[in-house]
C-alpha cells in the first residue's frame, strides 16, 4: 500500500484525501490550523464542478449555497454593466465548505494532524521523509497543497519567491442587500473587490490592493475611506452594510507568478502549483480540478507497477498544463486591464456596447464542466 502525505488541508488537499482513502489508500494530511477557520478567498465556485462535486456527494446541499447566475462590473467612478453568465456556480464561505469536506474526509478515512507545520521535505530511495513540528514520517507520495502562501515555498527554495509580490488580499463577511443570483466586481484605483453570496444570508467581500497603496494610508480603514470609497458604489456598501467581522482577514504577498508543478517529486495542487487572478474567480473551482487530476494519477501509479514515478509526474505536469496554463496565463493578462480609472471606465464602455467581449472574457477564464 502507498503512503501519501499532503501538506496543507484546503480545498485541493482535502479533495485529493477524500479521493486516496476512498480508494484504500494511506492517506495523512498535515494542516497547520484547526477546523473551522476563514481564509482570504473569493468564495464564489464556477459551476464546472458541481458534476465532479455530486459524483462523489459532495456537493455542499445542506448549506443552501446562493447560485450565483449574474456578474455585474463597475469601474473605478462607478459606471457599471450586469451581464448573465453563461455556466454561473455558487457561493459558500471557505469556513464552511472546508470544514464539511474535512469531515468528509474523516469519514471516509483519511487521518488529520492538525496544529502542526511541515518544517522539512527530504525525498531519498524513492521515498519521503516529512518532519513537522511533532513528528517524522515516511511517505511514497507527498502532495503540496499549503495554499497561496507557505513557509514551505522558502524552505523548497522555490524560484518564484525571490521576486517580492506586492498584492496584499482584504476579506470580511457582511450583512448587505446584494442579490443571491449576483457576483460584483467593482473597480477602484489600484486594485479591485469582488462580492457575492454565501451561505446564512451573508456576502462575502473580498478586495485586491497594492502595498504602497496601503503603506501610503498607514492602515485599512484609512485605505479603504480614501481610496475604495471613490467608487461610489462601494462606499454605499461599506457605509451601510453590517460587518460579521471584527476585523479582516489579510494576507500579504500574493503571488500570480509561475510556480512548478511539480518539485524536488512533490506534486503541487491548488494554489501551490498557480494561483489565478482572482478576477476570474475560478480559484477554488482550479483546485478542486486540479485535486480530481492529481488524485486519479497517484491512483494509477499505486495499482500499475508500469507507471513509474517519473511517468506519473510528466503525466501531472502535462495535463496540469493543458487544463490551466492558459487560463492562468489569460487572467495574468487581463488583470493588467483592471484598477485603473482610464481602463475600467473604458472596459465598461465596450460592454455597454459590445456584448460579445464580455463572453469573450468569461469564457477564457472558465472551465468546461467535469
């Protein structure tokens, strides 16, 4: 029997675990937070995974998620567009969705070691050893799915993180008017807010802003007032909304760049292998995919003695490649158009008078249904 250990416990770890151990497999996930807990995370899934999701009943029923079927943009001085969409998907908070699947996975035999930090991978004689801040452990596979940011991306020495990301990423929960069927992405100078509906009667708000903008404000609140508050349409929401939080979920250093798929052996899913800008809002549905992906190929590797560990990991590459590397490299270029009083006003001007770009622009950052 393989022994898999996967680093990290959000949505691409948590599928993958539920997927190994249903197939009989050891299957260990070492998550350095305790169930439930926020992160910073649009919290809208596109629809193309809701067959994946039902095949295996685990789409999130139970919680009533709003379906989300509108997408609504505004520019920088508040002009804006509704369109449909044409797949849509769903909102639930992280908090929720995470916790159900980890007891999913509980169920279906995967075993948690929960507030504990993988500090060292060492891949030696075709197997791993894991250190963690209680523990050392072997493993025939390990998956890395530790997320947008990791002290394991320092201590793999990964190339991407010498280049300094200056995206710092801004979530709360809010009690608001904003239609169930609706998904809002309102610019203003130098970054952008998405919002949308979840679970409870909620709406989860979430923002992508630039360092040197909030070091020039000193503080959020302060960023937020002078900044945000210039799109008309979001100083109403954050004037007359009820806030869940007492105050934000932050994470700093966001990185869009490139990132391997694979290594030193250790298969990245998820975040770890690419993050998508999250104006295309496909972040979550990408790691589910990519979970579904990684787990059928680890699968294989287990039960066909011909599948060696070097065809498993080109196998990865290449069809993580073929399913995401142009969506993520599409959302890098259309990021460039956003946060920009000159270009969201002109966006929002070519859609108000040519319909077909933005089924263009929904369409490249969307996947097909799996």
């Amino acid at each position: 029997m393989k022994r898999v250990v996967i680093i990290g416990g959000g949505l691409a770890g948590l599928i993958s675990s539920i997927q190994l151990a249903r197939a009989g497999m050891s299957c260990i996930v070492i998550e350095k937070r305790q169930y439930p807990f926020h992160r910073v995370c649009g919290e809208y899934i596109s629809n193309e995974v809701v067959p994946f999701l039902r095949s295996l009943g685990l789409y999130p029923t139970a919680f009533n998620p709003p379906e989300i079927r509108n997408f609504m943009l505004s520019s920088v001085s508040g002009r804006n567009k509704t369109m449909s969409l044409d797949l849509g998907g769903f909102g639930i908070s992280r908090y929720t969705f995470d916790h159900f699947l980890f007891e999913e996975a509980k169920k279906s035999g995967a075993e948690f070691f929960l507030r504990e930090e993988v500090s060292k991978v060492n891949f030696n004689d075709e197997k791993f050893q894991i250190t963690t801040s209680a523990r050392v452990m072997e493993a025939d596979i390990v998956i890395g799915a530790f997320g947008k940011q990791s002290k394991m991306d320092h201590s793999l020495k990964r190339e991407f993180v010498g280049q300094r990301s200056p995206y710092v990423g801004v979530k709360y929960h809010i009690r608001t008017t904003h239609p169930d069927d609706l998904i809002a992405l309102h610019n203003f100078e130098g970054g952008y807010c998405g919002m949308s509906n979840i679970e409870d009667g909620k709406t989860t708000l979430c923002y992508l802003t630039h360092r040197d903008t909030l070091k020039r404000f000193g503080n959020i609140g302060e960023m937020e007032e002078q900044v945000l508050f210039r799109n008309p349409l979001l100083a109403s929401v954050f004037r007359n909304a009820d806030f869940v939080f007492d105050k934000p979920e932050v994470i700093n250093e966001i990185s869009f760049l490139p990132k391997s798929v694979v290594h030193d052996h250790i298969l990245m899913a998820g975040d770890s292998a690419g993050m998508i800008a999250p104006l295309c809002g496909n972040g979550m549905a990408m790691a589910i995919h990519s979970a579904k992906i990684l787990s059928e190929l680890i699968m294989r590797f287990a039960t066909d003695a011909s599948f060696s560990r070097e065809k498993l990991e080109r196998a990865y590459s290449g069809e993580w490649k073929a399913q995401f590397g142009g969506r993520l490299w599409r959302g890098r270029q259309i990021q460039k158009l956003f946060g920009s009083a000159f270009t969201s006003d002109l966006i929002v001007n070519q859609l108000m008078n040519w319909r077909p770009l933005a089924g263009l622009i929904i369409r490249n950052t969307h996947g097909q249904p799996f």
